[in-house]
C-alpha cells in the first residue's frame, strides 16, 4: 500500500463541528493522512473515520458510530490496549501503515486545567513494515530492512538499514543491477523517489522485490538537505569520518533518515555508522537466479527446503541472520573468503571448545534487537538484562576462545599454526573495555533476575541499589502492619473492635456496623472520626492521621515507580551511550556463531574446505547438493556424489560441459549443486565434496525450470528467451553459468537452432564455465567440433522393461532420453503408453526424421551471403509461355521435343 499524498504544510483541516477529541484526532490524521491513526482512549486504542471502516475489515472488529461530524455519523473501531501490538502486526502484515497515538499526560493532570479539559496527545510512533523493532512483530531468523533508492546526476545509489539491529549501507549500482541489489536485500519496504517510480525498467523490480513501495517528495531527496538530516541523526559535525559518498548515496541516505525522524517521532535509534558497500566486491546472483536456486527460501516462498534450511546450525538469531547474509551476497575477494575458511578450519578439530561456545551462545537473546529498542526508548528491563547477560557471556566466549589459542598445537593435529586473524577479532571485540565492564557490573547490580513484563509493574530494581528506593519500598511493603497498629490503637481508645480497609475510590477508611457506628459518634466529642459514607449495613469514617497515613503510602507506593524509573532511564542512557561497543560484541557473537556452525555441520556431513583463488577452474570431486543429500538422508537414502571439471582457458579441462540424460535422471540437481556449491565456497563455508578447487566467480546465472509472467503477458518460453538473453549480455569468462534445456518450448528444429547458438556464444565470445543440460542429442557431437567442450550424461538402465536412474555423471553423451518410460512411471494410461512407443519406433526408423548435424553450419557465425541474381534460362521461357489445360496430345508431344532441342542449345 502505498502512501498518500499529505497534504501542504499550511493547510489545516477543518475541525468545526467537531467535539475536541474528535477535533485532536483530525487534527493527528492531518499530519499522517497515508497511516490508521490508533489513539489512546484510556483502555482503548479508537479508531475513527474512514480508517475505523479499513481497520474493521482488516482485523474483523465491530464497527460502531459514536456522534456525528458535518451531518454525517463517525464510525468508530477499537482494540484494547494491552492487545494492540497484535492487531498492530496484522495491520502491518497486511501492509498498512499505523500511527500510534498515546496520552502524553496523566487525565488527572488535564482535569486540573478544568473539568472537560482535553487530555494531551501525540504521535509516539509510526509503525511501518520497514521500522518494526519488537520481537512479537519480527522473525528472529530473517533481517528487517528498509531500503531507499534515489538519484542524482544520472547515478542511482541504494541505501539500507536494518532498524532493529542498527545496520546501515550503501551501494552505488547500475540500472541493470537493482533487480540484483534488491533480491539480495529483500526489504519489506522501499522509499523511492516519484519520478523512479515512473521508471517502466525500474518499477516491475521495486513491485517484485522492493516489498511494500512508499513514494517520496523530489525536496527529500536533495543531498544538501541529505546531509543535514544525516548529521542529525548520527550527532556530527561531518560524515568524513565515515568515509566519501557519492551524491546519490548521500540523497538515498538522507532519504532514510527523514523517514527515521517521521516514524520514530523524532527519537534517534542506535545506528552503525553507513557502511559503503562496493558491488564488485561480492558475487553478483540475479533475481531468477537466485529463485531459481532457492538460496533462502523455496519457489513456494517457504524455508524448509531451501540452501539456508539445510545448512543453518546456528543458536542464535544473529547468527542464523548472518549466516543468511552471508548466502545472499557471497563474497569476490579470494583473501577475504580464505580469511573466513581459516577460521572453520581452526575450530574444525576443536570439537570440545566448539561445544563449550554453543553452550555459552544458546543462553543468549537478541541483544541487537533489544539494544535498539533501549535507544528508541521502546525498552523494558527485560532487555537491561539481555544486555547485561550477553556482555557477561562475551567475556566467557572471550576466554574460552583464548585458552584454545594458547593450547599447543601438537594437540591438535591438523589444526592451523597460526590462530586466524578472524579469532583474534572477535576476542578483542568481545573483551569489554573497563567503562563498559563496569556498567556490566551495575546492571547486575540493579536489576533483578526476572523483571516484570511492563515497567509500570515496577519491582525490577534490587533491594539494597538505592535507599531512597529501599526506604519507599518498606513503607510500601509495611503498610499492612503500619494499619494493623493503628487498628488496635484505636480499639483500645475506643472499646469497639475497629476495623481499617480498602478500596480504590475511598484509599483507606473506618467500616462499622450501624450500631456501633451509632456508639462511635455517641462517644467521639473530640470529632476525631469524620464520616465519608453510609451504606445499607454499613458506615465507613475516616480519621485525619488515617488520611496522611493514606497519602503517604500512596506517595510511597508512587515514588518508589518513580524512582525505579528514573533509575532504568540513567540505566538506559549509560547503555545507549556505550551502544558503539555492545553492537561490535554482538556482531563478533554472530561471527563466532555462523564459523562455529560451519565446523559443526562439515563435521557431520565430511564437508571439505574448497581452494579459493584467482584462477578460472572450477573442480569438484565427489559433490553433493547439500539440500537433496539432507532431504534423502532423512529418508534413510543415500545420495550419489558427482565430479564436475572445467576451466573456462581451456587448458587443463572444458570450458563447457553438454548434460544429456533421461528425464528424472538428475540433470537439473546437477546443475543447481554446483552452482549451490559455489555459493557455500565464497561465502567462506566448507562445502560438501572430497575436494574442491575455484576460481572466484564474479556472476553467476541460472537458466533451470519453466515459469510464465502472465502480468507481463511472457509466456513460458518468452521468459525462457529473456533470461537467456540476460546471461549472453552479461556473463564474463569470470562467470558460471547453468542452462537446463534452453529451446524447448518451441518447435523442434527452432529450439535445436537456439541452443546451438547458444552453445557457440557461451563456448566462443563468452568462454565462461558452463554446464548446458539438454534433450537435443544431436549437440552431443560438438564435442567433436569446438575445441573446449565436452559431454556428460546422467546414466539410466532398463531392466526388465523398468527403468532405473543411476544418477552417476559420466563421461559421454546419452542416446536417449527414455520420455516414453518415465511417462509410463508418471501414470500415463497404459493405451497412451503403448501408443507412443509405437509412434517413437516409427519416427525413429524414417530417416527422413533424422537431422544431420554435418549438415549444419558449425562455425558461421555470420549470414551466407544471397545467392547471386541469374536471367531466366530459354527452357524457363518456353515453359512460361506453356498452358497445359490448352494443348492437345500431339500439341503437347511436340512441346516436349521443342524443349529438348533447347536444352541441346
């Protein structure tokens, strides 16, 4: 859903008529017109308007009416207050944004202005799918982000921040590279300039993977106006120390500043400083790509079935999340993944020390998340206490991770010399520096093991942390025994059996029967008991020494609240200002947890570390598809491992390898495992194969599966040529690319002809790595034509008229693909079946049917020339000249001699 247009700054909306409620929330709507205005009516959230009717619908509430405005009845909606995060959520699942509005004094403080004083009120938040920071609305696996994308001079520039962690990026990218940026990222909502979303090119990608689209103002994306806000929000006095931004990154940025400052209603969260993201530093996956591959969910959208589902042995959601980030935009460098490698290989054979840090890490909640409430000033004790629990926690894995280094190699055999210099990060990042231990220790000082939910419970500070606090709290708790004396005082000066109680209206007071009520007043001549109110059994009085002793309970009761929340806001402050340091902690924590997983699940699964260098190989010995090889695994089966050898030079193997083979026979996971295998490699994770060498891949693209875009009106084969047609454009010899059976959604002889030239485009002009599956087997015998390309065939057998897969790789071309069989194993009718068997036998013995591959021009990469034009022979003349429905026999004989004598000429 897309934001309205608000209207201009000036304009004030019209509230006559209006009874003052209804006249402060118009005048709220007015400066959010594109959110549902929630407003706090004492237990309440209401809803009023048209925004009632949209909230009644979305979350299923009662529609009701209360007054009317200009002639016409208000419609009202409501959601109780302590629910409202959760009708909250569902309105922002389904795409709507909510301005929260909440009483910002007390009501007894407005009835002090006059009996119908209107109570103050104000937005304290605009929730939006991109800026959600409680646990309750977010998936703890899965980052949240919010990206922008501006531009300026003709340069397009990406930013991207994850709220709810304090991530923040920015990348400068090409037109034909959004799509790529943006499926990465996945954001749940984008802020786009206006004039962006005109874009035909760029709009159909922001619709399909920018997540929720909000336009925004051309005077927003101004990079003067930009920076200020940015200065702003990070309190500088220049962003040079972050580094030098393009103008564009600087428009894109200031982009999510300004919307920062409009949701979170001027309160600043903890941010890293941007981080400038370069596009050539990691591996560039498309958008088909990378559904096609199902890195981080399945086609059907799940989890369960994807890259990230089989690898992910992660114990904490930062790390489950990094891991992710990780998959998602593999690295480029070869130092920068060996850096990464190191590190799992050094854990690797440390299986106790392993075992200890998971321990440590699986007691640990989202410290980043609660971080960024504390800052947004959205926190509870609660996330105190995260905080407090994961500095002592890193201090534990600090240690554990230091005894390790220190261990003598010998007694470990395969383990590195040298420990990683990703270790030694991680162990500084997580040594506290003496300010932050000591705000560590004062946590746990203050806070209790267990606070309440809510910080108006109260209760979350430690007896014995403040003495103000400890003193109110005792005339609190000794309020019972304080009655109890005064009870039995006043029994003794009077002779009857007093009896104090309590209720919320009255605070404490006398409760006598009438009769001794009757006694009471007959012997008070002093007027010490003043009378408050009777009932039909009862009188209840008060005395002035109970009414200060009900005051001052009361104020005790209230000043300890507020002292314990003066205390957690000077708690907060001290955590907010130390948020540079927590936030690196917590992202070594994710480091460690992601590498430790890693050595984990490649000691289950005999995962090898792949060679990574500069070079243009790419050989796998014995791989598997880590996601199939789990799934069979689960079902007691084994999977088959396959080699793969190519080197786009040519030298030492193909550059292209043609797969043929049966349908079902695995073509299509062979292809997807070596690409998912080269993922897993340069996001720095050890890989499920005996061995593995490569040459970084800068682009990788997969053409596998059929697919339409009906909206587009691309039919299957049309979204087939297009894909097709964005890997011959864009691949290098630095590529690797997949092709499952390009041409086959047209006719025979078209299809041949386009896989042919694509094979001769990828092998030639292109000479990137390639594994090509098809059906065409007249391809095979290019093997024998172009210089570096080879066949493959995933083998099958028949046995007793059954077909059986072996789901080997081996050398050579397949003769057939077995269509017939595996109809018949799909439930085809038998009649059908045997039909068709019939036909293909037929087909396959006329000749006439066979394409001749000598016959096709192999290496003519240009038009043949037209034949040259020729007059028309004296044959041809006297034939046109010839009606034959005209002549007679002997006409006709005398034709024939006459054309004979011709040809002699």
């Amino acid at each position: 859903m897309n934001a309205q247009t608000p209207p201009p700054e000036n304009a004030a909306p019209n509230v006559e008529g209006a009874t003052p409620v209804i006249a402060q929330y118009i005048q709220l709507k007015a400066q959010h017109p594109g959110a549902l205005l929630l407003m706090r009516m004492g237990d309440f959230y209401e809803i009023f308007f048209e925004d009632a009717v949209t909230a009644s619908q979305a979350l299923s509430l009662a529609l009701t009416k209360r007054g009317t405005f200009q002639g016409k009845d208000i419609p009202l909606a409501g959601v109780p207050a302590h629910a409202a995060e959760a009708y909250i959520a569902k309105l922002i699942r389904l795409g709507h944004r909510v301005a929260v509005c909440d009483q910002l004094e007390d009501p007894a403080e407005a009835k002090k202005r006059g009996a119908k004083a209107t109570v103050k009120r104000g937005i304290t938040r605009v929730v939006t799918p991109g800026t959600l920071t409680e646990d309750t609305l977010l998936e703890m696996s899965v980052a949240n982000r919010l990206v922008a994308l501006s531009s300026r001079g003709g340069v397009l520039a990406l930013a991207a921040v994850e709220l709810s962690t304090g991530d923040v990026e920015v990348v400068e990218v090409a037109p034909d590279q959004v799509g790529v940026q943006l499926s990465a990222l996945r954001p749940s909502e984008s802020l786009v300039a206006d004039r962006l979303i005109q874009d035909e090119t760029l709009y159909p990608l922001l619709k399909m993977y920018g997540g929720v689209i909000q336009p925004q103002p051309a005077s927003l994306c101004d990079p003067a106006a930009g920076e200020a806000r940015l200065l702003k929000l990070y309190g500088v006095q220049t962003l040079d120390g972050f580094g030098q931004f393009s103008p564009a990154e600087i428009s894109a940025l200031g982009l999510i500043a300004a919307y920062i400052d409009l949701t979170q209603a001027g309160k600043i969260p903890s941010l890293k400083p941007p981080a400038r993201v370069v596009s050539q530093n990691y591996l560039s996956i498309d958008a088909a790509t990378r559904n096609s591959l199902e890195i981080d969910r399945t086609q059907q959208g799940k989890r369960e079935g994807s890259l990230i589902s089989a690898l992910d042995m992660t114990v904490t959601s930062g790390g489950c999340r990094l891991l992710l980030n990780r998959l998602s935009r593999p690295l480029y460098d070869p130092d920068a993944i060996n850096a990464r490698l190191d590190t799992i290989d050094w854990l690797l054979p440390r299986r106790d020390l392993r075992e200890q840090l998971r321990s440590l890490m699986r007691s640990l909640s989202d410290q980043a998340r609660a971080l960024s409430r504390l800052s947004l000033n959205r926190g509870s004790a609660r996330d105190l206490c995260v905080i407090t629990s994961a500095l002592h926690v890193g201090e534990n894995l600090a240690n554990a991770l230091n005894d390790a280094r220190h261990q003598v190699k010998s007694d470990l055999a395969g383990s590195p010399a040298e420990t990683p210099k990703e270790i030694d990060d991680i162990i500084s990042a997580l040594v506290p520096s003496r300010p932050l231990s000591q705000l560590r220790d004062t946590l746990e000082r203050a806070l209790v093991e267990e606070p309440p939910l809510k910080l108006s419970d109260g209760g979350f500070i430690r007896p014995g942390f403040n003495a103000d606090l400890d003193e109110a709290r005792t005339l609190r708790d000794d309020s019972r025994q304080i009655i109890l004396a005064l009870e039995q005082r006043l029994a003794a000066e009077t002779g009857i059996a007093i009896r104090i109680k309590f209720n919320n209206v009255l605070g404490y007071f006398i409760e006598l029967s009438a009769k001794l009520a009757e006694q009471l007043q007959a012997q008070d001549t002093q007027k010490q008991f003043i009378h408050r109110q009777s009932l039909a059994n009862q009188v209840r009085f008060v005395t002035t020494e109970l009414i200060e002793l009900d005051g001052r309970i009361q104020r005790a009761a209230q000043q300890g609240l507020t002292l314990e929340m003066d205390i957690f806001e000077q708690l907060r402050e001290q955590v907010r200002l130390a948020a540079a340091e927590i936030q690196g902690g917590h992202d070594a924590i994710c480091a460690l947890d992601v590498a430790v997983a890693n050595a984990c699940w490649a000691e289950e699964w005999g995962a090898c570390r792949p060679k990574i260098d500069d070079s243009l190989r790419l050989e796998i010995c014995r791989g598997r598809h880590p996601v199939v090889a789990a799934a069979l695994k689960a079902q007691g089966k084994p999977f088959t491992p396959n080699d793969v050898d190519l080197d786009a030079s040519g030298q030492d193997a193909a550059r292209l390898s043609l797969v043929t083979g049966p349908n079902m026979a695995g073509k299509s996971t062979y292809l997807r495992q070596n690409a998912l295998l080269i993922i897993m490699a340069q996001a720095g994770l050890f890989v499920p194969a005996k061995s593995m060498h490569l040459g970084v891949v800068d682009k990788l693209f997969s053409r596998v599966g059929a697919g339409d875009d009906l909206a587009q009106g691309r039919s299957t084969f049309m979204m087939e040529m297009v894909e097709t047609a964005a890997i011959l454009t864009q691949a290098t010899i630095r590529s690797f690319i997949i092709l499952d059976e390009i041409g086959r959604g047209t006719a025979t002889y078209d299809g041949l002809a386009i896989a042919w030239a694509c094979t001769e485009q990828l092998h030639d002009t292109i000479q990137a790595r390639s594994l090509f599956a098809t059906h065409y087997h007249e391809l095979a015998r290019l093997e024998g034509k172009l210089s570096h390309i080879n066949n493959l065939s995933l083998t099958a057998r028949e046995h007793d008229g059954e077909l059986i897969f072996l789901h080997e790789a081996r050398k050579g071309s397949a003769d057939r693909s077995y269509g017939v069989q595996v109809a018949r194993l799909a439930g085809m009718p038998g009649a059908v079946v045997a039909r068709a068997r019939d036909i293909l036998t037929r087909l396959e013995e006329d000749n006439q049917t066979q394409l001749r591959l000598d016959d096709l021009p192999l290496f003519s990469s240009l038009r043949p020339p037209e034949p040259a034009a020729r007059s028309a022979s004296k044959v041809e003349t006297a034939l046109k000249g010839v009606d034959p429905d005209d002549l007679s026999p002997k006409e006709a004989l005398e034709v024939i001699y006459n054309l004979h004598k011709l040809l002699k000429e």
